[in-house]
C-alpha cells in the first residue's frame, strides 16, 4: 500500500505539477489558448489534453547574421556580419506571434535584422562607415541607428513579437574584390590630403623658427658689433697713449718697432733669402752705429744669433 501510495503520488505529480526554474518562464495553455504564465517554482496544471505548458528562457539569447552583401547610398557593394543579445520581455506575445519555438523566433530575428541594417547602412555613404579620419566615422551612429529599427519593427502595432533586443553591433566588414581597390584609391587620396596639410604646417613652422632664428643672429651680431666697436676704441685709445711715449724719442721707436718685427718671423729656425734694403734687416747692414750697436748687440744674443 506504501509502495502504490507513493507511485500514486508520483503519477498525480507528473500530472499536476510543472516546475520553473530560475530564468525561466512557463505558459499555460487551456486548449491551445494562453490562459496564466508562471515564474520559479513548483505549479498546479490539468493534465493533457486540457492544459500544457511551454517554458522560455528569459536570459539573453546571442544571435548573429550571415556574412551578406549590402549597398551603399553611393553605390558601393559592402559585405556586412552583425550580432545581437534578445531575451523574451513579453511571454504573452511571444507565444501568440511566434509560439514555443526558440530556432522560428531567431528565424524571425534574422529576417528582422537584415532589413534593419540593409536600409539603414543604405542612406550612408560608404564613407562613414570606412575612413582614414576618426571625426568623420559614423560607426557608432549607424548602430545604434540599426538597433532603433530592429526595436521598432518587433514593437510594432501590426505585430508585437514579445521581444526586447538588448544590444547591438556591427561584427565584421568585408569588400567585395570590385570595390577594394576603389576604395584603396580613396583612401590613399585622404592620406595625401592629410600628408600635405602635415607638411604645410611644417612649412609654417620651420619658417617662423627660421624667422626667430634670423632675428636672434641679427640681435647678436649686432651686439656682438658693438662690444668690438668698444674694445676697438679701448685699444686704440691705450695705443694713442703708446704713441705719446713713442713721440718722444721717435727713432728710439721706430728702431724697437723694428726689433719686433725682425724677432716675430725668426722665431723659428727659418732660412731667409732677403733685400738687406728692406727694413727690419736694414738694421743689419750697418751695425756698428751707435744706436744700431746697442740694439743689434742685445738682439744677437737674445736670439743667439750670428752675424758676418
């Protein structure tokens, strides 16, 4: 009797009872028709064929395109994959639009999916969606723009599919081989158009440095002039009081002078073939003058020289 009591129970369960899991959602139907819809826990049902249940799972569903082509509003052919994240948001009218089939709600999804971003990436240009200038970019724009037209087409007045799209994006972009080099054209033409912006301003700014640079030389010489000016008029303001002592005795001078200037090229062990006309080695042609004697005397032996 235990035994039969508890195969009892167990049947009467089977019969009667339904649970739902934690993210799940159940809907009862009465003869096919939606009658109450059941979140976690254990459920009273009639059994088959008065009622059935069908369970959904309400976390979110991950769905992706084909790998299609589209067109562009200037005519470019452009491959295009994308991706979505769904879940069930209404159960009443997921089940009476779509029923309990999770493989015909992402058929559907994907049919809704590509008029979406068929007609939306169809009112841009090619151009917006690939460049070589980040501020011209309408990436993110065009998403977004696809995700607002896939949300109005499963919240429409005509069919409310139950549906909520929670996010949305571009996967991957591909060129036909026809329009690849087109567009390398293109890219390469922007490249140029920024390499010569680059290089103008470049231009600008070695002409300013230069400029600035030409200014500075010119500040500088000119103070460097008039520093020479000063030592120049130092120097001869010093040299006019050498030539006042010089006033003096003025063949005393003239023949010192001259001393200098013969000690100044023979410094070193030189051989000169010379006109003993031509002064300081006039001195040498007659030496033995008072004033010559002296001087010549004391350069000899300074020198260490030797005369004939």
């Amino acid at each position: 009797m235990v035994v039969g009591a508890l195969l009892l129970a167990v049947f009467f369960a089977v019969l009667f009872i339904f649970q739902v899991r934690k993210g799940e959602i159940a809907v009862v139907t009465t003869f096919g028709k939606a009658t109450r819809f059941e979140g976690p826990g254990a459920h009273f049902k009639l059994p088959w064929p008065f009622q059935d249940v069908y369970k959904f799972d309400q976390r979110i569903h991950s769905l992706e395109s084909k790998f299609e082509q589209v067109q562009t509003a200037d005519g470019y052919n452009l491959l295009v994959m994308t991706y979505i994240g769904w879940n069930i948001e209404d159960p009443r009218s997921f089940y009476i639009t779509i029923g309990s089939s999770i493989s015909k709600a992402e058929e559907t999804l994907e049919s809704l999916l590509r008029n979406a971003y068929s007609g939306v990436i169809g009112r841009h240009n090619l151009s917006d969606l690939i460049t070589s200038d980040p501020t011209k970019s309408k990436f993110t724009q065009i998403e977004e723009e696809i995700l607002a037209k896939l949300r109005s087409d499963l919240q429409s007045s005509t069919n409310n599919y139950g549906i909520a799209v929670k996010f949305l994006g571009i996967k991957k972009l591909g060129l036909p081989e026809s329009v690849t080099e087109a567009v390398f054209e293109r890219m390469r033409s922007e490249r140029q158009v920024l390499v010569s912006k680059i290089q103008s301003e470049g231009e600008r700014q070695a002409s300013e440095i230069r400029s600035s640079a030409d200014t500075e030389s010119a500040k500088i010489l000119a103070e460097a002039d008039a520093q020479a000016l000063r030592i120049r008029s130092l120097g001869e303001l010093e040299a006019a009081k050498t030539y006042a002592e010089f006033k003096q005795e003025p063949e005393l001078a003239n023949f010192l002078l001259s001393l200098d200037a013969l000690e100044s090229f023979l410094k070193e062990k030189t051989v000169l073939f010379l006109d003993t006309q031509t002064a300081p080695l006039n001195l040498m042609k007659n030496p033995l003058s008072s004033t010559n004697t002296l001087g010549l005397t004391n350069f000899i032996f300074k020198n260490n020289l030797r005369t004939p």
